[in-house]
C-alpha cells in the first residue's frame, strides 16, 4: 500500500508520520510527537504497517487554565519542518537579520548555486554561507556537504555548523583521517561515509590526495579565504595546488559552491578575474572596467553571482546599529636613552652590511633583508631582537636574488600567506651565512654583544612596555577586555610575562601564538574568558577568522603591522556583528622617535584609515605596496648624509617627511591607491545588490511570519520558564541572566535537557560568558518541548500541558471552544523536468461560540486574548468532562470547517512560496501543496461565562 507524505501509519507498536523519500518498500517515517533524531526506515515486506488516524483527547484528563498554551508552544517548538517558503528556519539555533537574507535569496535563483560572498569583515559571512547550506539540504537539493579552509579554522567552522545549524560536521585533519578512514569500507572514502565533513584544504589539495576527494567530493562545497585559491602569475606550489582543486571542482556544472571571503580584490587584476571563474568559466574574459551603459549586461550576468556590501550599507538599510561603533585611537611611546643608543648600535651596523656588494645581487638581497629584519624585530621588543640577533637570517639559505626577495617579504613584510598562517609570527633571523665575507667572526661577536645588551633592556629599560602598562590598566578600568597584538612570538611571550608583573593580581593575563596548534589556542581563550579583568597577548595567528567578540572588546596594536589588511583583520575579531558592547576601542601604538614603523604608518597605515572613515570600506593596497616600502627604506639607509648616525640624534631619520615627499616611487604609489579607492567604491556599489536588498523588507515579513508559527524568542522564553517553574525547578534572576537549577525536576526530563542539573541562560543576544543562549532548537528547550508533548499524548498524569480544560472566566460572554490543531502538508517543488517532495508541519488554534452543530467562528484576535484568559472560579470534575464530551460528540458536524482551515492555511503557505519567488524573480520553480486530511485534534479546550444560562 502507498502512504502519502505526512500521513499517519502505525508500525512496531507505535504512531509515525511518513517522511519524504518513502516508497513502497521501504517506509521514511518519524515517530509521531519524536524528534528528526529518531527517523527510522520500515521494510513493509518484513514488518506490518497499517494507516493510523489521531486520537481525539480523553475528556477524563482534564488540565488547568494554561494547558492549551503551553500544550500549543511544545507543539510548535518542536517543530522542524516549519511550513513556509524557507525550509531552514525550524531547524537553526539563529535569528539571521534582514540583510543577512540577501545571498540566501541569490541563491534560490540559482542553480546550481555559485556565489561569491565578499561583505565586510564582521558582517556575519558564515551565517549568510550556512543559511544557504542549511536551506539546500532541507529542500533535498544535496545531501552531503564539506567547508574547505585553511586548518586553523576548521575547528570554528565545525563549532558553527553543530552549534548555529545543528549540522553535525567531521573534521578532515592531517591528525584526523586515520581515525575517520577505519570506518570506512574496501575502496570507500571517507567523503562517501560522512555527509557533513569540515576540510583543510592544504591537506586534501596534494596530488596524492586531491583525485579522491574530487571524485567523491561532495554536492555543496563552501570555500573560506577564497581569495587564497586564485590564480597568481608568480605563486607558490601550495597556492597553485590550491587554485587548480578549486578549478577542477567547479568544473562539474552540477556541483553548489560558495565562496567566502572578505577580500576578494587583492589589487591584482588577473586573480580577482580567476576567482570569477570559478563562479562561471565566462567570467575570466570580462573587461577590466565593468563601468559604463555598454558593460551594463555583464554587470548583471556577474551580480547575479556576486555580493559585496559595506557596513556602512547594512547599517542605512537597517534604519538601526547592530555593529558596535569604534572608537580608533592613537598613542607613542619615547626610547629610553639605552634603548636610542641600542637601535643607533643596529642601524649603523645595518647600513653597513647594506653598503657591501661582495658576494654578488644575491648575496647584498640576503643582507639587505637581515638588516631589515633586524631593525624589525629591535622595533618590537628586546627578546625579539636577541633571538633575531642570534638566529641565522631566513633568506641565508636561499639560492637566487628572486628567492631571498620571496622570503623575505613573507617573513618581514607581513605579505598574507595563506600557506603558512602562523610562519608570520616567527622571528626571521639576522645571522649572515657561514664564509659570508672576511670579517664572518667578527660580525658574529658584534651580533651576539648586540643581543647580549638588547637582554639587558628587558623590563624597566623597555620604555615601550612601560607605557602600554600604563595604557592597559587605563583600558581596563574603563571596563574594557583588550587584545594585544605583537608581531613575533617573542614579544607576545615577553610582553605577556611583564603584564603579569606589573598588572594587578586580579587581572588575567594569558599568551597565545603560532606555536600553540588550533585547538589548544581555543582552549586557551576559553580558559582565560573565565576570568575577569582579563588581557589576551597574542600574534596575528589570532588575527584571522576566529571570531573573539564574546570575550574581547578592544584591540591594542603593540605592535604595527606592515599590511593594512592585517590590522583591519585584527580589528575585525571585535568589531562585528554580535559585539556585546556598544563601543569597541583600536589603539594603535608607535614610538615617536623610532621611525622604523613611523614609515609604514606613515604610507599605508593612516591613508588605509582615512579611506575607510570616508567611504566605509577598506581597499586593499596596491600590489607593489611591498615594493615601495622597501624603496623607501633602502633609499633612507643608503643616502649619504646619513651614512652614520649619533647618540644625540632626536630621530633616527631626520628628515624622513622630506624624503617622503620627494620620493617618485611614493607618489606614483598614493596615486595607484587612490585610482584602486575608486574602482573599489563604484565595484562596491555595483555588487551591494541594493535592488534586492530593496525588496529583503518584505520576505523579511515572510519570515516573520514564520518565525511566529514555529515560536518566537519571546514565546521560548515564557514555555521554558513555565515549563520548568511548573516540574519544580528553582529559577533566581542575576544580573543579565537567569539561574536554572533542576535538581528536583523529574530525572526523565532532566535527562532530555543533557542532564544538566544548573546553568544560567539568557533569551536574546549579547550573552555573557558561562551564559547559555536559549532559543527554540536549542536541546535543552527541544527537550522540554518533546517532554511536555510526549507526556500529554501518553496521557500521563503527571502532564502539566493537558490535550483538554475546561474554565470559567469573566473573558467570554458564551460557551466558547478553541480547538489546538496540527497541519502537515505535502509540498511539491517542479523546476522543469525536476521534483522535489517535502513534509511541512503547521499548528493553529481555532475557536468557535456556541455547540459544535451551530458554531460560529471566531477570529484570530479573539482565539489570542482567549489564551491569557484566567479562571474567576473552579468548576468541577465530572461537569467539566461532561463539556469536553459534548465537543467529542460534535465532531463530525465540525470536520467540513476543520478541513476548510487546514485548506486555507496551505493556500496561505502557497502564496508566502509565490511572494518570495516574486520577490526574487525566481522564475520556472512551480510549487503545489497538498494538505494531509483530517487534521489533528491535539486539544480541545472549552471557556464558560459566569453567567448562568449563558453556555
């Protein structure tokens, strides 16, 4: 026998609901009142299976006043196959905004989806990849999923698909695989035995590894820091290997992909094209300016893909502020006099092994870059200067001028290096090659005398650490919880022991840099986020993709950044979406008189603020920014009138805003940022897709409505609080939160909350640490959902939701009945040739006046004022059942109006599937609702008037 989709069969000595994918061999089916955990498959040829219809309530177990709102929230909570034009929404742990609509509404368009998601650092991309993700595989448009991403993010990701998205995801680690791989079979891959998989790419794109995956490679691929797999004229291996996986997986036309990143356009022309491409082949071959009437067709083809918003966007759309404002400061520190006397000692040195063209380009790029290296690390701190100083220089090795220039703008620059997120934070040495000229020996004990007296400065001669402890405790006494960012594990490690000295004792202080791996550097912020005050020293392993605005709300910049984007990044872990506190503070930190990072703030550091303070966005800096810089320097090191430098100087390059000006490579390269500000302002303005955001406001009110028929955050709220306040929990307010101890509550329902016995929790966003936010899939809130549904279709006598009630109130002027019913719906999705059948579940409460042979419908207004209506007086058992009853007798003249409501409701479901395509312009997908007839009566609740007659 054929069961549609949502009907009832009993099976195993129990009621299901048929789920989508059921044939007649084998029968998809949920447990009716269960949860999506416990869908089992049934073989009709090995098990009997007969229709079921839904019992009406037993009129002998009445409950009291709130039993039908409280019977009616577990339903509706519990809900998962929400009815609506979204299938996600029954099933996140997140209350997506407006604009965070905007790609997911993109990608209904497409098919197969190809998006490029380049918002704003902090505007919420991963929610707006996962909303997509989520909606795919509720629809049954793929069934399996991976996250492509740099590994230290894999751990992030895997935390924001279980926890946001109940998506439970497998990591795919180099120290994972052998774990997951025993549980496959003889020529399976892992990629075939777990749906859901987190992967890092540097570990899947090696040849030897990469033909597997892309054979068994999921149907729905999200790519992170996309911008790292595009193509470069001069790249790495790593980056090609990275690039060609991409390009082969975007060659299979079926397959979803979507494209995460906050900086699609590095500067270069032909790499931005290339991660197009991956969007559409066609893409690689668009002009260079998509300006004009005449391009104004391709502008469409690619925003039809591609979406790019500014803050500043999101926030006049909104009409109100959900990113804290951020206060950007500035403040500078005096070298002590031993300190001046140090950094003279290495510049004077650095000039000289600048000067020497022994050894060929190549062997003078080696020694320009150690000196570079050297006046770097001595700008940081003393201990990153003695372990420079006595460590061999990183491009000593190398074997060609091209070579050294490579690494060591990697190593000093602070080029992104996708690659190698942590090499960043190591110390690049300036120890010169054995043999490396006749005076080898003599360099090397000048060296080691240099970090013996760079050792001697530690503490009370490091002016600089002196005053960021002065500028610290003033951040903390405004109540503030700073990061400070250090460019070398050594001064995060130094900086990191001091405070712990010189802060108060109460004030938490904790370490955290590249040679901690992922998930310990995690742990190690959860563990300090425990504590209050609290400071966090890191290196910009941190800087990038971990999300610390729970714990954190300030940045200090101990250390200057030499790329733009990197402080941007930085900044970017507490300035976002989600940021608890109003106001976040950036306080960048430099000295005065050491004018190694006044050049850099100077060229790229200020400029890159008053760009984004005047346009709201941030433009990556021109692609030879590496090259001017180093101009600059070497111009300033090698100019003859100041070949040596004295104690008494106030600056190390004095005329250092002289040379600024004068310099033709500065100039021409303030000028290519200014044209790139431009370009970047009209592409943003191209791709913010304001013409949809313009109609978000009314699919927003689609998913409002949604959002009302599966519970709101408030109606999570109120069912928690009365559900565990009525089974004897203890709840206590405390400040910004509340307090829920479940000692007594029944050992069953504790258990379905995870067995929690304590815990404090808030209903809304910011939540503090320690704190739980509760929102409808949350398991603790499904569990109490599942236990109060449960207990009141078993009947037990302990349930506090009861299937029927009967009150008298003074809110009704007649005997008055509200029915509590449950809709399911077969929904059928047709794109051409293409079908796709879902379940959507429904409740509502009706009511009528009168007996169920004469009823007069009331409206909705009226059923709500009816569930907050209170008793004036008790009635007694036996006349209660006796009112029930009559309802029970009544049914079948009722069924004609059940039946027309539940036909009403999918209309109304149909025509919230139109709006949405018609606010899309999603054109060729037909959608056809059938309802699953009768409904269920879940509960019947009658109100009587205390006037005598009147029922």
């Amino acid at each position: 026998m054929n069961f549609a989709v949502g009907s009832l069969i009993t099976a195993r000595g129990r009621e299901w609901v048929v789920m989508p994918d059921s044939c007649d061999d084998l029968i998809i089916a949920r447990p009716l009142g269960g949860t999506d955990k416990e869908i089992a498959g049934i073989c009709t040829a090995l098990e009997e299976v007969k229709p079921a219809s839904f019992s009406l309530p037993d009129p002998e177990k009445i409950g009291d006043y709130h039993s039908c709102r409280i019977l009616r929230d577990a339903l509706r909570l519990g809900f998962r196959s929400s009815a609506g034009p979204f299938r996600c929404f029954g099933k996140i742990a997140v209350e997506p905004r407006p604009y965070q609509l905007v790609p997911l509404l993109m990608a209904l368009k497409l098919d197969p989806v190809r998006l490029l998601v380049a918002d704003d650092v902090g505007v919420g991309k991963t929610i707006e990849a996962l909303l997509i993700a989520r909606e795919l595989l509720d629809r049954g448009e793929c069934q399996r999923l991976t996250v492509l991403c740099p590994p230290h993010l894999a751990e992030q990701w895997q935390k924001e698909l279980s926890d946001k998205f109940h998506i439970q995801a497998e990591l795919v680690l180099s120290g994972t695989v052998r774990r997951l791989e025993r549980q496959c079979g003889i020529g399976q891959s892992l990629y075939e035995v777990y749906p859901f998989t987190v992967t890092s790419i540097d570990y899947i794109k090696s040849d030897r590894r990469r033909n597997e995956f892309i054979r068994t490679c999921p149907e729905l691929v999200i790519v992170d820091e996309a911008h790292g797999c595009a193509y470069e004229e001069r790249q790495h291996r790593s980056r090609h290997q990275r690039y060609e996986l991409i390009r082969e997986l975007a060659s299979n036309a079926a397959r979803h992909m979507i494209f995460v990143t906050a900086t699609p356009h590095s500067g270069k022309e032909a790499a931005f094209r290339s991660l197009l491409s991956f969007l559409n082949s066609d893409f690689a071959k668009l002009p260079e300016d998509l300006a004009g009437k005449e391009n104004e067709a391709v502008r469409r083809r690619v925003a039809a893909h591609f979406i790019q918003r500014r803050r500043a966007d999101i926030r006049y759309f909104l009409k109100e502020t959900v990113f804290p404002e951020r206060e950007d400061k500035e403040d500078t520190y005096n070298l002590s006099p031993e300190y001046k006397r140090l950094f003279i000692r290495v510049l004077n040195y650095a000039r000289e092994i600048v000067r020497d063209e022994s050894g060929g380009h190549h062997r003078m790029r080696v020694r320009w870059w150690s000196a570079l290296s050297l006046l770097r690390a001595l700008s940081s701190s003393p201990a990153a200067a003695a372990a420079t100083l006595r460590s061999r220089s990183a491009t000593a090795d190398t074997n060609t001028a091209e070579e050294a220039d490579e690494v060591g703008r990697r190593q000093v620059m602070d080029q992104d290096d996708v690659d190698s997120p942590d090499a960043s934070d190591i110390t690049p040495g300036a120890g010169l090659s054995e043999g490396e000229g006749e005076g080898t020996d003599l360099t090397r004990r000048q060296l080691l005398d240099l970090a013996n007296e760079a050792d001697k400065l530690r503490g009370q001669g490091d002016a600089k650490l002196q005053k960021a402890v002065t500028l610290l405790r003033a951040l903390l006494n405004e109540g503030y919880r700073p990061i400070v960012f250090c460019r070398f594990i050594q001064t995060a490690e130094y900086v990191a022991e001091h405070l712990r000295e010189l802060l108060p004792n109460r004030v938490a202080v904790a370490a955290v840099t590249g040679t901690l791996p992922p998930e310990e550097r995690e742990n190690r912020v959860l563990e300090l986020a425990q504590s209050d005050p609290r400071v966090l020293v890191c290196t910009d392993c941190l800087s990038e993709g971990i999300n610390l605005q729970d714990h954190f709300d300030a940045v200090f910049h101990y250390d200057l950044s030499w790329n733009p984007t990197r402080h941007e990044q930085r900044e970017g872990r507490v300035d976002r979406f989600g940021q608890p506190r109003p106001t976040v503070r950036c306080l960048t930190y430099y000295g005065i008189d050491n004018q190694i990072d006044g050049i850099v703030l100077d060229v790229l550091l200020r400029k890159h603020r008053r760009i984004r303070s005047s346009l709201g966005i941030s433009v990556p800096v021109p692609a030879d920014s590496n090259a001017v810089v180093e101009a600059i320097f070497e111009g300033l090191l090698l100019r003859e009138q100041s070949a040596r430098i004295g104690p008494y100087q106030l600056s190390l390059f004095p005329d250092l805003d002289e040379y600024l000006l004068q310099d033709e490579a500065n100039r021409r390269f303030q000028d290519e940022w200014d044209n790139a500000t431009t370009r970047e302002k009209r592409s943003r303005t191209m791709f913010a897709q304001e013409a949809l955001q313009a109609r978000v406001e009314e699919v927003a009110r689609e998913v409002e409505a949604v959002r009302e028929a599966v519970g709101t955050g408030r109606d999570v709220e109120a069912f928690t609080l009365q559900v565990l306040k009525d089974y004897g929990a203890s709840i206590s307010d405390n400040t910004n939160c509340t307090v829920f101890e479940l000692s007594a509550v029944p050992l069953a329902l504790r258990e379905l909350c995870g067995n929690i016995k304590r815990f404090k929790a808030r209903f809304e966003l910011p939540v503090n640490d320690g704190v739980l936010y509760l929102t409808r899939t949350h398991p603790i809130v499904e569990g109490l959902a599942t236990y109060v549904l449960n207990a009141a279709l078993d009947g037990d006598e302990n349930a506090i939701g009861r299937r029927c009630g009967v009150i008298y109130t003074e809110a009704v002027q007649r005997r008055t009945t509200l029915l509590l019913l449950r809709y399911r719906y077969h929904v059928i999705m047709r794109d051409g040739e293409k079908e796709k059948q879902l379940l959507a579940e429904d409740s509502q409460v009706i009511g009528f006046a009168g007996a169920p042979t004469e009823a007069e419908w009331i409206d909705s207004c009226q059923v709500a004022d009816l569930l907050d209506a209170k008793p004036s007086r008790n009635i007694d058992r036996e006349r209660a059942t006796l009112f029930v009853q009559r309802v029970i007798d009544g049914i079948e003249a009722l069924k004609p109006n059940l039946e027309r409501f539940v036909t009403e409701r999918g209309q109304q479901l149909l025509n919230a599937h139109r709006r949405v395509r018609s606010a899309t312009r999603w054109s060729g997908v037909r959608h056809e609702i059938r309802p699953e007839l009768p409904p269920d009566i879940i509960g019947i609740y009658v109100y009587l008037p205390e006037k005598v007659g009147a029922v």
